[in-house]
C-alpha cells in the first residue's frame, strides 16, 4: 500500500515537475526531487527509469546546469519575487521586503558561485 503511495505521489509530482518546464510560475526542481524521492522508495524499475529521462538529468544539479538553465531558473525566481515585493512594498511592509531581498540575493550567489555550470 506504502509503495502505490509512493508510486501515485511520484507521477504527480512528476506532472507538476513537466507543467514547471513550461511555466516559469510553477517551480520544477523541488517536484522533480520530490518525485525522485517518491520513485526511490516505490520500485527500483521506476527509480532507474526516471533518472534516464531528459528531465531529470537536465535538472540535476549534483554535476552541474546549463547556463541556460541556471539563466532561467534565476530569472523566473525574480520574476515570481519582484511581484512579491513590489506588492509588499505598496502595503508598506518593509521587513517583509528586506527578507525577500535577502533571500533574493543568496538565490542569486548559489545559482551564480555554488552551482557548476556544465
């Protein structure tokens, strides 16, 4: 019952994962890690399967990303908290818009410094 649960999270989040390629609203790494994980744990055959398939290995950072990907990513990222800020920043909510911008700034030095570029 646990590995059907697994399995079922798995293709959901794999959807999720495909539908973010698309629209930069919708983020992919975190659904295809979680659907990397759902994989793991409900059969060996669909683990192996889905780390061969272009949308996993494209977004694996363990050995790396494009510059076209790191490119995309920061840039729908922005995007996303450039909304969240500029509508903070008209309710005058100030801290929440320095936290944003702190956020945003590491997200901008990992993807830069600590992500490979292959």
């Amino acid at each position: 019952m646990r590995k059907i649960l697994y399995m079922m999270f798995g293709c959901i989040s794999l959807v999720l994962g495909i539908v973010g390629v698309v629209l930069p609203i919708l983020p992919t790494v975190p659904f295809v890690l979680l659907a990397a994980f759902c994989f793991a744990r409900s059969s060996e055959r669909l683990d192996s399967w889905f780390k061969d398939t272009k949308l996993y290995k494209e977004n694996n950072i363990k050995s790396g990303m494009t510059k076209h990907a790191k490119v995309r990513i920061m840039c729908s990222v922005s995007l996303l908290m450039s909304i969240g800020f500029i509508m903070m920043g008209l309710r005058g909510i100030v801290v929440g818009n320095l936290v944003l911008l702190i956020v945003w700034i590491f997200h901008i030095v990992y993807f830069t410094f600590g992500v490979k570029t292959v």
